[in-house]
C-alpha cells in the first residue's frame, strides 16, 4: 500500500525546503508513497496547524512550523510501514 504524504503551506522557501527533505526520505527508504503540496488555505486549515510548513503522512500531522531532516521524515515512514505489518 502507498502512504499519502502532503505537505502543506503557501510555497514559501521553508515548504520547498520541507517537499525536498521528504522526496529525499521517500528515496532513502524505498517507501511506496504519493507526495503533494497543498496551497489551499481552506484545506490547510482543516488540519488545524497552526504554522506551516507541515507534514501530513495519512492523515496525521507529523510536524508543524519547521522543516525536519529527512533522517527524521524516514523515521515517521518507516514507523508508519512498520505498523502496517
């Protein structure tokens, strides 16, 4: 199964930032994922950050206001794999 990965914020620097650390933790762990940006404040807002950017794997907020490393981000893939099994 593909995990869905969204990262949500306005295209700012950070959220650019943010899309490559998790295009490189996709890669590091060979994870089956689906990756996308959300600009759309309405939809932003249904998740009830409030900082952006933020990381979104299926459905749960993993991160919010900052950009972490994408040692950290495979740490959230791999954990979210794991339980799958």
């Amino acid at each position: 199964m593909s995990i869905e990965i969204k990262v949500l914020g306005s295209g700012c620097s950070n959220c650019k930032r943010l899309y490559a650390e998790v295009e490189k933790a996709i890669e590091q762990t060979g994870a089956v994922a689906t990756l996308s940006k959300v600009e759309d404040i309405r939809e932003i807002m249904t998740y009830r950050v409030l900082a952006t950017p933020a990381l979104v794997v299926n459905g749960v907020v993993k991160s919010a206001g900052r950009v972490p490393a994408s040692a950290e981000i495979a740490g959230f893939l791999s954990t979210r794999v794991e339980n799958r099994n």
